[in-house]
C-alpha cells in the first residue's frame, strides 16, 4: 500500500511540474529562451563532453536578425 501511494505522489508531482514547464514556456517565452541559453552555455563550458553534448541540444535555435523574434512566422520583407 505504501509503494503504490509513493509512486501515485511521483506521478502528480510529474505532472505538475510538466505543466508548470509548459505554463512557463507558452506565457514567458522571451524569458524560457534567455533560460535555456544561459544553462546551455554553462554545460558547454563545464569542460564535462557528455555535459557539453547535452548542452549544445538544450541551446535554443538562433534567431534571424531581420525578423521580429516572437513566432517566427513573419512575411520576408518586400
């Protein structure tokens, strides 16, 4: 009874925090960028390959530098 209680609290806890990921990335998605940026720059620099693997996937894709930067979906300028 316990071991299914403990697993049943591990499964919310997932969740929640699945969703407040989410919530975060879809309503803050400027700060969710500058985010990732900063922790991947940490894992390349760590010195650690594996670290330095994980950190260049984690690293958001650059940006263009004419469009807006909010869903990159904007028309090429005419």
């Amino acid at each position: 009874m316990d071991a299914g209680r403990t697993l049943q609290e591990i499964i919310v806890a997932l969740a929640v925090i699945a969703s407040a990921v989410y919530v975060f990335r879809t309503r803050f998605p400027g700060t969710a960028r500058r985010l990732r940026g900063w922790v991947a720059i940490r894992m390349v620099d760590s010195g650690s390959p594996r670290l330095e693997k994980w950190g260049r996937r984690l690293a958001p894709v650059p940006r263009a530098q004419d469009a807006c930067g909010s869903c990159n979906s904007c028309e090429p300028k005419r």
